[in-house]
C-alpha cells in the first residue's frame, strides 16, 4: 500500500493509525494505535501521541511535545516545544485510572506556548493563545490570551497571532490582517 506521508526511518507508528497526506513525522517520534493525524501537519523531533488522539489538518507540534490520550486537536493549532497534556486530574503510580480519562479540546487555530502544561478536562478557546510556560487548569475563550501559572487572561489576540487593542466602543483591528473584532459581554469576535 503506498503512502502519502513522510515518516522518518526513528519514527515509530503502531497499527490502526490514520495519517493524513502530506503530513512529516520526525526524528524518535511514537504515533500510537488508533490515532488519527490530519493532513499537512508537522510532527517533530520526539513527540507521542497517545493512543485514539485526534489531530486535525495543518497542526504543527514542534519537539518534545506530549499528547495524551483523550485529547482533540483542532485544525491549524500550534503546540510549541515541550508542550505538554494529561489525561487524569489525580494520578497516581500504584492505581490504575484508565477508565478515568478526562478529555481535554484545543479548538481551531489555537496556540499553545513552549512549555505550557494543560491539565485535562478542559477546552482551550478558538484562536486562543497560551504563554510559554503557562499551567492551564480551566476553559480559555475564543481569542483570549493567557500567561502565568496559573495561567490568567492578559488580553485578546488576533487571529494572527497579534495582542488585541480595543478602543471604548468596543473595537479593534489585527495590524497584520486589518481584520476587525468586536469585544462584547467579555467574548471576542470577528467582524
């Protein structure tokens, strides 16, 4: 059967895994069974994913990121270096909580900083962004940005990755993009 991925020759991928065209997967990575990988994402040095994650279509997930099971990636999310998830709120060595799992969803074009922790059961915001380094134990808005551990929202961040500057009526525009928000009853959106 032929593929339309690129796997390094460290890489390993266990049965039963959907990988989706155009995709890399680098150096000493461990794709684990029934794992579902989009198309065009970039798996770097080091990463695993966990059995029955979901990742959706031009992720990026750069070195030494760990993706437990239970999460859903979104398209377009980026999860810097070292990035990492959990899966159970309350482990423990000598008791097995498999059946404990909590979900944790990073919605579209999300971003999470180099080294932040995201403690599971929780869903991270559309095109939200989270600081390197950052500890998130609980939901993050559409384009909220949050630093710190705890992590705590600091602004608003356009969908190309810029702070957010809203003048008193309620309205800002992305520098990058010219693309216009609207900050209402503390949500963000797009105009």
């Amino acid at each position: 059967m032929e593929t339309f991925f690129f796997a390094h020759e460290t890489s390993v991928i266990d049965p039963d895994c959907q990988i989706g065209e155009g995709t890399k997967i680098w150096h000493f990575s461990h794709i684990m069974s029934n794992c579902s990988i989009g198309q065009n994402c970039s798996i770097g040095q080091n990463v695993v994913i966990s059995p029955e994650v979901k990742i959706g279509n031009r992720v990026k997930i750069q070195n030494n990121v760990s993706v437990y099971t239970g999460v859903i990636c979104e398209d377009d999310v980026f999860l810097g270096p070292s990035a990492v998830f959990t899966n159970v709120f309350n482990p423990r060595s000598a008791i097995v909580r498999k059946d404990e799992y909590k979900p944790t969803q990073v919605l579209k074009g999300a971003t999470i900083g180099a080294n932040a922790t995201i403690v599971c059961g929780i869903t991270i915001g559309r095109y939200a962004f989270i600081g390197a380094g950052a500890v998130v134990t609980k939901n993050i808005p559409d384009y909220a940005l949050v630093m710190g551990n705890p992590a705590r929202q600091t602004g608003w961040m356009s969908e190309y990755g810029h702070k957010l500057k809203f003048n008193p009526e309620g309205l800002a525009v992305c520098p990058e993009s010219q693309d216009k928000y609207r900050l209402e009853n503390g949500k963000v959106s797009k105009i």
